[in-house]
C-alpha cells in the first residue's frame, strides 16, 4: 500500500521550510552562476593561450616549409609540433588546400568536419571542445598565411592554403571544474544549515504574535468577552491584533445587551406568570362551580356549552402559566431536584397509572428487570407523562413504554406506530413554542412540554432524543445515570 507525503502542518515547519528553500534556491543560484562564469573564464584562458602557442610554433616553423608543401614535408611539420607541444602534449595534423589530413601521431583524434569548415570559410583560427573516450578535448584548427616579400614583414599577407590542428585533452581544466562543483557543493550545506537560524528566528517573531491571537480567541470562545490583546508595531498583523481587539470590545457590548435584554425577559415572564396565578386560580375556582351546575342541568344548553369551553380554556391557561414558571426556574438555575433512589419501573406504573393509562390497551409496557436510579419521580413523572402524552395524541396505538440498564445508564424508551417525526421537524422538537404545522394555531398544549421534558432530563445529569423507529414510529429515549448501587456490581 503506498502512502502519500504529507506537507507539513504546523505553521512554524512550514515557515523553516520555505526560509530554507528560499536560501538553497538562492545559494544554488549564486554557485550556478558562478561556476558558469568560472568554467568560462578557464576554458577561454585554455583557449587563448592554446591558439598564441600554436601561432607562435608556426610563425617559427612555417617560413622553412616549401611551398606547395608535400606529404613529406606535412608530416615533418606535424612531428615538430608534435615535439613542441610541451605539456599541452597536443596532437597534430596538417592538410593543404583541404586535402586529407596527414598526421604522425598513430593516436590523433580526428579532427571535426565542421572545425574544417568554418577554418577554410573563415581564413582564421577557430577552436572546438570535443568529448572521447570520456575525455575533454580541445581542437584548434589554424590557417597558414605568407607574405610576397620576405624582406618586407609589413606587406600584405594572404593564405598559402595550408591549415594545421591541435587537439589535446582537458585534463587539468576538467580537474579545476569539477574541483568547483566539490567546493560550491561543499559549501552550499553550511550555508543552509546556517540558514536555519534566521529561518527560526523569523518564525518566532511571526508566530508569536500568531499565538497570542489564537489564546485570545480562545478566551474570547469560552466567553471571556473583555480579552484584549497588545498590538505592537504597523505591520499586517499588529493591524489584525487591533481588529480583533475591536471585534472582542463588539462581542462584549452586544454579550451585555443581549444578557440585560435575556434576564428581562425572563423576569418579565417570570412575573407575568406570577401574577396570572392567583386571579387563574380563582377563575378555576368559579368554572368548576360553573361545570357542576352544567352537568346537572341547572343551565341552559348553551350556556352550559359556554361553560365548558371557558373551563377548558383557564385550565390551558393555568397549564400554560405553571409551564412558564417552570421554565423561568429553569432559565435561572434555581429548579429544585429531590432526588431518591427507586425503581425506574414504579415511576412508570404510578405514571401509567394516575394518568389512568393503566386500563388502556393503547399504552403498554414492557419493564422487565428492576432498574434502580437516583431520580426526582415528580420530575420523571412529568417527562413521561408528557412523552406518553405526545405519543397518545400525534402517533398511533400502540404506544409502549420500555424500560432497561444498559451499560451505566438506565434507559426509557417511548414508541409510537404513527406516521412518524418529519425530517425536518426533528432538529426542531425540543424547541419552546415549537409546532410542525404552522396552521394548527390552537393545540392542547403549550409548546413548552417537551421543553420542559428535555430540562427535567439534563438536570438529572441525562439526556432526551428523538427519532423515528424502522416501522416510520416515533420514538423517545430517556437516559438517566444509574443509582451507585447498580454500578458497583
């Protein structure tokens, strides 16, 4: 299995790495030009002195030869030159009027067609570097010109036809470039891991402010509104380090509006909901008054039908009211918790049965083991009274409660046969004041049971979810910490 490299994650890695491709590329910049600079003033100076020491052989042994010269007389030349070589120790050739080359040297390396060439269209002295046998060599190919009077050095000279090349290897320039590799090489690995230094030295002053501004927005995340950070300097991220100081001092006014505006409204609910109980009390009071005379005929029908929605109504109401107040103790952090340690099983039954659900086939059950919790049942109650609820009035029958221990969590389920929790409905259940039908204005409830369940749960330590069984039911999950006892077996 192949694997894949990686580029490196961390800020500072990755700010060494480019400091230090940056240097190598510059180091291997500057050594590239200076050993083509180098490479080319040896092989000029090679050159050069090749082409003056060659002119000066000839100007010594030209003026001897006859002319036309002949092939005797071509090899004696290229053995005098030969011998002349010294530490060049070249091998030469000679031709006249572009004849075949004639050469005493049984090791002379032939001389390039395009060298000839350019020496017969040229008239002058041209050189070409050359590769054999994994050897540098060098070719100098040269015209020999005469004069009309011997007497008169200064007269016009003109070609006699004869050309003579030298080639012989480049050792000793080939020694000094590769020396030139080796040193430029050699010196390219302190450079670099001299630039580790400055690399370091520069990601520490970039990533320094860099991480004051990720343990500011730290603080800020965990709700530390009043953090600010010291922007020093003017560059791009002393600019960033001022607007995240403008952002926090943002955050923090409209934190305060928003908890001044918050803790308002739940007084304002709060006492709200306060005052509505007592008259809602008194107004229960009179519709009971006012639904015994209903039943027993005292009012007219219609009166009596009157009465009975106003009942309904108040009663709503002052649901609605003690739902507030349960909400308001929530949102403040003051519910109370009673708990005891029980059965989970005989919440359910007593639920089940005060609900008078115990004689209903619609509700079943299904509590196998005795499951023992550290609960308030009066807080349980109202949680699964309300899931039954639910499940009684928006699902279909039958509706069954289970019951059991899983792990170190005790666990009710409650499950529907009904059509099910829309997709789109379900992020939304545990909302307050939340309904999936937007037209179904008036409801039995007050859109807070579910709420109200969801709080009872966490305060337990627990949780509450919904979803939807294979079958297209809904379903409830109730979890809740198992008592010290259960867990310790």
């Amino acid at each position: 299995m192949s694997t894949r490299l990686r580029p490196p994650r961390g800020l500072r890695v990755r700010l060494v790495a480019a400091f230090l491709l940056a240097a190598a590329f510059g180091a291997l910049l500057t050594a590239g030009l200076t050993f083509q600079q180098a490479r080319s003033a040896i092989l000029e100076r090679t050159q050069s002195s090749a082409v003056a020491d060659l002119r000066a052989q000839l100007d010594s042994l030209a003026p001897d030869l006859t002319m036309p010269p002949s092939g005797k007389d071509l090899r004696g030349l290229t053995l005098q030159l030969d011998r002349a070589g010294g530490a060049r120790a070249w091998r030469s050739s000679a031709s006249y009027q572009d004849s075949n080359l004639v050469a005493v040297s049984p090791d002379a390396p032939p001389v390039p067609r395009r060298l000839r060439d350019t020496v017969q269209d040229n008239g002058q002295a041209a050189y070409e570097r050359t590769e054999r046998d994994g050897r540098p060599w060098l070719t100098v190919g040269m015209p020999v010109a005469y004069t009309h009077d011997p007497t008169r050095p200064d007269s016009a000279a003109k070609l006699s036809g004869l050309t003579v090349y030298a080639a012989f290897p480049l050792d000793g320039d080939q020694a000094d470039i590769d020396a030139l590799v080796t040193a430029a090489r050699t010196g390219a690995i302190p450079s670099l891991v001299l630039a580790v230094v400055p690399a370091l030295f520069a990601a520490r002053s970039v990533l320094r402010p860099v991480r004051r501004l990720r343990s500011g927005a730290e603080r800020v995340a965990a709700g530390r509104f009043d953090t600010r950070l010291d922007a020093e300097g003017h560059d791009e991220l002393a600019d960033l380090t001022r607007s995240f100081n403008t952002m926090a001092a943002t955050l923090q006014k409209d934190d305060s509006e928003l908890r001044r505006m918050e803790a308002g409204a739940r007084r304002f609910a709060a006492d709200v909901a306060h005052e509505l109980r007592t008259p809602l009390a008194a107004m229960i009071a009179v519709t009971e008054v006012l639904d015994e005379d209903a039943a027993s005929g005292v009012l007219p029908a219609d009166t009596a039908d009157a009465v009975q929605l106003i009942s309904e109504e108040t009663h709503k109401i002052a649901r609605m009211v003690e739902d507030l107040m349960e909400v308001s103790r929530f949102d403040a952090k003051a519910a109370p918790l009673d708990a005891e340690d029980l059965d989970l099983r005989a919440i359910v039954s007593k639920t089940i049965r005060m609900r008078g659900w115990a004689d209903d086939e619609r509700v079943r059950t299904d509590l196998p083991a005795p499951v023992p919790v550290h609960a308030d049942p009066r807080r349980i109650d109202v949680v699964l009274a309300n899931l039954i609820g639910n499940a009684l009035r928006h699902g279909s029958p039958p509706v069954t409660v289970s019951t059991r221990a899983e792990h170190d969590k005790a666990v009710v389920t409650v499950t529907d046969h009904g059509p099910g929790i829309p997709g789109d409905t379900l992020p939304h259940v545990f909302e307050r004041f939340y309904k999936a039908d937007a037209a179904r204005v008036r409801s039995e409830g007050s859109g807070l049971g579910l709420a109200i369940a969801q709080e009872n749960a966490h305060l337990h330590g627990g949780t509450l979810t919904a979803g939807n069984t294979p079958g297209h039911g809904a379903v409830f999950t109730l979890t809740l910490p198992l008592a010290a006892s259960l867990k310790e077996q």
